[in-house]
C-alpha cells in the first residue's frame, strides 16, 4: 500500500513538472529592462546586479555607502554586452524614511524608465544567544532585513501596476526557513519576508507582477564575515554542515528564479490557491467595473 502511494505522488510530483511550462507567467527578457538591486554594493547583491547586466539590463545600485557604491559600479559595468548600458548608483538607506526610498525610486526611474524587476538585498545578520543579544538589536535587524524590503517594494509597485507587468525579488535566508541556535534576533526577520512574498503575491498576481523569494545558505560576503565575529560555537558547528557558497552561484539561480518564476513548489501552490486566486481577480475586476461605472455617470 505504501508503495502504492509513493508512486502516486511522484507520478503527481513529475505531472505538475510537466504542465508548469503551461502555466507559468512568460520570462521576464533582461536585456533593455530596468533592474534595481538593493544592498547592490557587496555581496549577493552586486554579484546579481552583474548577472542581470550580463544580460544586457540597465542597473540602479541602492545601498547605504558611497564609496563602496562607486567601486561596485566599476565591477558590474566590466559585464556590459553593449555600449547602451548604464549603471546608475544611488546612496539611501532603504530601511529609515520611506519618503526617501520612495523619491529615490522616481528618481531612478526618471533616468532610465520604469522598473522591470526590484531585487530586495539590503540586509545584514547577527548571531548571539538570545539572553545576551542587545534588545537594540532586534529592532534593528526588523528594520534592516524586513522594512528595508517593504519599503523599495511598496514604491515600486505603482507603476508596475499601471503598466501590468513586473517582476519582485526578496533575498531572505536559510534562517528564514527554520529556526536555529543564535538566530533569534536574525531568523525572525527573514521570517517576516517569506509571509510579506506570498500575501504580496496573491494581491499582485491578477496585475502580472510576480513575486519570488530565495532561501540561500549561508554566503562567502563580507556580511558573513562580520557575523562569523560573534557566531556562538553551537551555530557555528550548525554552519558548517551546509558549507558556505559563493555570491555568484547564488546570483545566477536567484536570477533565474525571478525572470522565469515557476519552479515547482510554486506549480504545487498555484494548485491549493488557485480559488484563492480567482476570488482576487474577481474582486478586482469588480472594482474596474464600478470605477468605469462611475466615470460614465
């Protein structure tokens, strides 16, 4: 009997492998559209904001330091594949004033269009035992790792919705999926995306926006660097069963992830949400009516 089942579930596993082609939103085409990469000045993010060009995509890199902000311009414009390209750097800090973020995104798109894709980076990590982390800490983790997504998110995604289209990336964690030893301030805060990733996702599905989010282990940066500093031993010995990957390896799978947004967990999910989804696109379309409604009275 048992038999029976494991190969019902795999032949339903391989079955939605096979339709997800079918179903998924068309790839988003990098080359010519706008990307913006937050936390794009070290790290995954600018390991990103170069696969993207690679691709032939303009960048904005948004991140808190100048300097670092130049020398990453530098490095992702070696990766042009043609002379029309731009790298644009703009200096904020995502996770304070969203007034700012929001004037720094209409500036950005001022100068090189509507954003295509917005790949949320900006974050940092800790590591402590729970007793002896600073209570400062948690709030400012919250802010970094969580608002410092909502905020670029939420100025965005107007024009993405007057358009119909675009693509949303959240960088979160392996924490961000199960909860370890020395990750109760940081854990928390990844935690947060994936729930802000998939309510985001059934509100802007009926506009063709796509949302994905990426679980990455842990990752030669120098943000790995700072946390090794103050990594309890416990945590550390759970850190080294997964090894650490490189930024690049991460860049091109979260790339992908986001152009194409079909891997199969999501074929699974579109199955158990699909009345959800409808019950979303019927509400809007409601609303459009009675909008139009009321404009012609």
């Amino acid at each position: 009997m048992l038999l029976v089942v494991a190969a019902f579930i795999v032949a339903f596993v391989l079955l939605l492998y096979m339709i997800s082609p079918l179903i998924s939103p068309k790839p988003l085409k990098l080359n010519g559209a706008h990307v913006v990469v937050t936390g794009g000045s070290s790290g995954i993010g600018k390991s990103i904001a170069m696969e993207c060009y690679r691709q032939g995509a303009f960048i904005t890199l948004v991140a808190r330091d100048e300097s670092k902000l130049v020398q990453a311009k530098k490095e992702v414009e070696k990766c042009a594949i043609n002379d029309k390209q731009v790298v644009l750097c703009i200096s904020v800090d995502v996770s304070k004033d969203y007034g700012q973020v929001e004037s720094v995104i209409k500036q950005c798109q001022e100068k090189l269009g509507p954003v295509d894709m917005l790949v949320n980076c900006a974050g940092t990590s800790f590591s402590g035992k729970f007793e002896e982390v600073e209570v400062e800490r948690f709030r400012s983790l919250m802010e970094v790792n969580y608002l410092g997504s909502v905020y670029p998110t939420r100025a965005v995604i107007p024009t993405m919705k007057e358009r119909r289209m675009g693509r949303i990336m959240f960088v979160s964690s392996q924490a961000g999926q199960i909860g370890l030893f020395g990750y109760t301030a940081y854990s928390p805060s990844k935690f947060a995306l994936r729930g802000l990733a998939e309510s985001l996702q059934m509100e802007m599905k009926p506009y063709n926006i796509y949302v994905t989010i990426a679980y990455p282990p842990d990752t030669d940066t120098p943000g790995l660097a700072e946390e090794n500093r103050t990594k309890p031993l416990e945590t550390r010995l759970i850190s080294e069963t997964s090894g650490v990957t490189q930024p690049e390896q991460v860049a091109k799978i979260v790339v992908k992830d986001a152009i194409v947004t079909m891997g199969l967990f999501r074929t699974v999910a579109l199955f158990y949400l699909g009345s959800f989804d409808s019950i979303v696109r019927r509400c809007m379309i409601e609303r459009e009516q009675s909008k139009a409604a009321d404009k012609r009275e």
